[in-house]
C-alpha cells in the first residue's frame, strides 16, 4: 500500500461498496490474516494486491465494468480473489453449480452471458468438452493448475501491476448473479448490487456476533448463496475465512483445532456426519463460539444431540437466493431450552424471528394477512433483496410484488413472532442443503422407455433429512429396476437431484382433474416420521 496520507487513501472509494471494505481492511489492518486455504494464508494487504492484479489482467483481456465473468470451481483461494476482483472492477461474478451435469452448464453459462470463465481443476476435462457449445466466453482461466489452452490464474496475479484500479464504484453498480431454479428447473439468477450485499452481510455480522479477527470455517460451497453471504460477511467485519474445498467431517474439526476457529456455517448432513465419529471426543473445539445452520430443516433430534456435544453454540438462519439471503434467525440464546418444559422447546422447530431491517408477512392468495397459527405463503422485504432476475422481466413480476419477495414456502407466526416453516408451495426438495425440483428429474424419468407414469417427492432421511424419492408406474409388459432408474438419471442430471430411493405401484392417487396428488404419496411416509 502507499505510504502518505492515510485518511486521505481511505477516500478513495465509495462508501457502501466493498470496493471500500476490501481497500480499507488493507489499509487499517494490512498484516491481518484474510484468509487461509490449505498452506496459504493470505493477509488483507495482500488479498488487495492480488485483487488489484486480477483486475488489471481482466481489463487488459477485454472485460470491463458491467461484465459478467463466471466462475466453476470448488471453493479454493482463486474463487474469492475472482469474487473480490468483481467488487472493486465492476464486473458481475456468475457462479455455477460444480454439480451440474453438461447439458445444464451449456445452458446456464450461456445464460449468464459471461465472457470469461474461471474453472477449478477438477472442473477442467468437463469446460473443455463444452467449449465448443460456449460462444459467449472468450477467456478461460485454470485455478490452481495449469491447463493447456487456458490461462492461469496464478501467472496473471504474477505478470500484472498491483497498483490500485482507475475504477469507480457505486452502491446500486450490479456486483453478483446467484442462481436458484424454477419449479421447472430452469435456472434464473438473482442479480445483486453492492448495496444489497453490504446490508446482508452486516445484518449476518450482527446475527453472529462477529469482530475483526474472528475466525470462520467456510464449509458452504462459495457458489451457493449461503457460502457467498458467510464469506462476505466475515470480510466485511475484518474477520478471517478458513476455506476448506470440501467437507469431511474429520478434517473438519482438526481444522477448528488448529486454526482456533471461532465459527463456522453448516447445513445438518454436517451436523450429523460430525456427530457420528467414532472418536469425536479426541478434537479440541473449545474456541468455537458460534455453530450457524441452514439451507434445510434440522431434525429436533439430531439439533439436542449436538447441543449436548458441542454445547450451546447453536444458531439458525432461514433465507433463500432471491432474499439476500437473510429473513430471520434463532438466536443462540433461543437455543437455551433443552431444560425448559415442552412448550418452551417448540421453537427449536421454528426459523426464528425477522432479521434487524427484513419485513416478514404470512399472506393467503389474496394478499390478505393471516392471523398467528394460519398457515399463508411467506413474503418478505428489505433493502437486500435482490434486483430483479437476469434477464427474466416475467418472473421478477411473479417474484417481486410491490417490492415483496414472494418466497414459495407456505408457514405461519406464533403471537411472539417467531415464523415456522410449513411446507413448500412448489413442491421443491430439500436434499442434503440442496434444492431439487421434482418436475426436473420426473422429465427425466419420463425418457425412459419402461415409464409410464412418475412423481417425485421428499421422504424423510436420516441423513440427507430429506431424499429424492421417485413412485413410479411401469408401462405393461415392460421391466425395470430402481438401480437402473437412479443410473438412467445420474448420466443426465446432477447426482443430488437423481432419486435415491424408487418405487413402484400399480397406479398415482389423481384428482377428478387428473392431477397426481403428492400430497397422498408424501403423507405415509412423513405420517412414519
């Protein structure tokens, strides 16, 4: 960083962008600890040296503010480099789905309209099969690997000036494209300003308790909105991400053992998979302060177990991509009830109440609000929703109503405020943290020739707390099987929304109208639960 005026350098950038937050951390707090990735740990001075490289290489390549770049990668040091590279160029970073299959890739990036692409190591053989089907994207770059036929990210940290951008940034500048799917699978992406993320991330900072030098484990793949939002938050506290590329709970903990982590986020296949070790007790966490949940529905009983474990550390955020994503908590100290009457623990079912500065309705189809106990579809308002959908003027009219985010999850309020999530009006899955739509994967069941008829539908799951589960109708005089079934869609679709469980009857419960009522199929088996 330059030396001079100190007060005058922090000027540089406008406020309410993290443009400012990334120069100001390297300005005020050069020497602290950014992030950590494996062997790497990489100081704020340096991250915005790196950015600043990045940035430059990027203008030289043709792209400028406005732009979107894409990113498929699994987490790794390059992907916030790229994520800090958009927030103080302009540009607009696209992240896809690492699970996505190649047809659903070709489809979304060409969607995003990005003209430069940023692929993980273990995403390379995969890009440079669609190449061909990519025209949009003039640029690919390899992460951590160098790659013929691309250029390396690394060699453009080295070969550019770290010198400060001659960029200005505004807070309502377009900074992020997360995606989310319709109930016909088709991917729309909530498009983000700076604005919107810099009033998520502080409401997160505040949710978490979180300080400069706090320490988070960054577990949540960076292309979901929950890996996005945890990052930013602890970058704009001050705070430092330990990024792990993929979960084992082992590792895990080791690395809250060393690293002295102070929080980190997970959704509750993580819970239970640390929970199951056979020599738990041998990790030191004592330094954990916080342990985040979200994405799906934590089981009640996995949730007391880990309490008593891990001891009252536990905190819940529901929101979604189109929300920014914070919509309410429950606090740790709404945690504290294992010893309280049974009244008193129902909250552990609930999402908690509305963040600080996010309006939460119960509406009927009407609009009408519902009273507490009546179940009505959640809508939503704050100044971080998102924008709009990319390129989808139509949705964002179905979506965004009078500026409310109309979120699809049908719940109600109890008369302290608390909102609990009932069901999901479009039928979507929650597998594992991820969201699956049963029409997508019915398409694909549909293709093959032994089907006659399919529904799709989540059962409960130890483990995934939800499963893809698939009822499905042979066609006379045709066999098949439920392995055959779940491969005939792993080759076509992401292996998370492929079924995990299938069976067959003679016929689907319909209406007079012919619609299939999942209602019925569903309600044995959650019944059992």
């Amino acid at each position: 960083m330059p030396k001079g005026n100190i007060l005058s350098e922090l000027s540089r950038y406008n406020l309410g962008t993290f443009a400012h937050i990334i120069h100001r951390h390297a300005l005020l707090q050069p020497d602290q600890e950014a992030f950590v990735y494996g062997s790497e740990r990489i100081t704020f001075s340096q991250y915005n040296a790196r950015v600043n490289s990045l940035i430059h290489a990027l203008q030289a390549m043709g792209v400028k503010k406005g732009d979107a770049i894409g990113i498929l990668s699994w987490n790794c040091l390059g992907y916030v480099e790229v994520y800090g590279a958009a927030m103080k160029g302009g540009f607009i970073t696209s992240p896809f789905n690492t699970r996505l299959k190649e047809r659903e890739l070709e489809y979304i990036i060409n969607y995003s309209e990005a003209n430069s692409l940023f692929v993980g190591p273990e995403l390379i053989e995969t890009v440079n099969q669609l190449r061909p089907r990519l025209p949009r994207v003039k640029n690919f770059i390899s992460f951590e690997t160098a790659s013929p036929n691309m250029l390396y990210h690394r060699d453009l940290l080295a070969s550019y000036s770290q010198d400060e951008p001659d960029v200005q940034i505004d807070e309502d500048d377009p900074v992020g494209i997360i995606y989310t799917s319709g109930t016909t699978g088709v991917p729309r992406g909530a498009l983000y300003t700076h604005r919107c993320l810099i009033d998520d991330s502080r409401t997160l900072a505040i949710n978490m308790n979180l300080y400069p030098g706090h320490k988070r484990i960054l577990i949540t793949p960076l292309f979901h909105i929950a890996g996005n939002t945890h990052f930013r938050s602890t970058l704009y506290i001050g705070g430092c991400n330990v990024i792990m590329k993929f979960f084992d709970a082992a590792a895990t903990l080791q690395t809250i053992r060393d690293e002295r982590a102070t929080h980190m986020d997970i959704v509750p296949t993580h819970l239970a998979a640390m929970l199951n070790l056979p020599d738990l007790n041998k990790y030191d966490i004592s330094s954990l302060e916080f342990m985040w949940y979200g994405a799906s529905p934590m089981p009640l009983e996995v949730l007391k177990k880990g309490m008593k474990v891990f001891g009252p550390i536990f905190a819940q955020g529901y929101g979604q991509s189109e929300s920014g994503p914070a919509i309410s908590h429950l606090s740790k100290e709404d945690h504290n009830v294992l010893d309280r009457p049974e009244k008193e623990q129902k909250k552990l079912t609930s999402a908690g109440q509305p963040d600080i500065g996010v309006q939460v309705r119960i509406v009927d189809e009407e609009g009408n609000d519902v009273e507490p106990g009546q179940i009505g579809e959640i809508i939503v308002r704050s100044k971080h929703i998102m924008v709009g959908y990319w390129h989808k003027p139509d949705e964002t009219k179905e979506t965004l109503v009078n500026g409310w985010v109309h979120t699809g999850d049908m719940g109600y309020y109890d008369d302290e405020g608390y909102i609990y999530i009932a069901d999901r009006k479009k039928d979507m899955i929650i597998s594992g943290g991820e969201n699956v739509y049963p029409r997508e994967v019915e398409e694909i069941l549909y293709q093959h020739p032994a089907v006659l008829e399919a529904a799709v539908i989540g059962v409960p799951d130890p483990y995934w707390v939800e499963r893809v589960h698939a009822v499905v109708v042979t066609r006379k005089g045709m066999d098949t099987t439920a392995d055959e079934l779940i491969a005939f869609c792993k080759k076509r679709i992401a292996g998370y929304k492929a079924p995990k469980t299938v069976e067959f009857i003679d016929s689907l419960p319909k209406n007079p109208a012919g619609k299939i009522l999942k209602r019925e199929l569903r309600d044995k088996h959650w019944k059992k639960a």
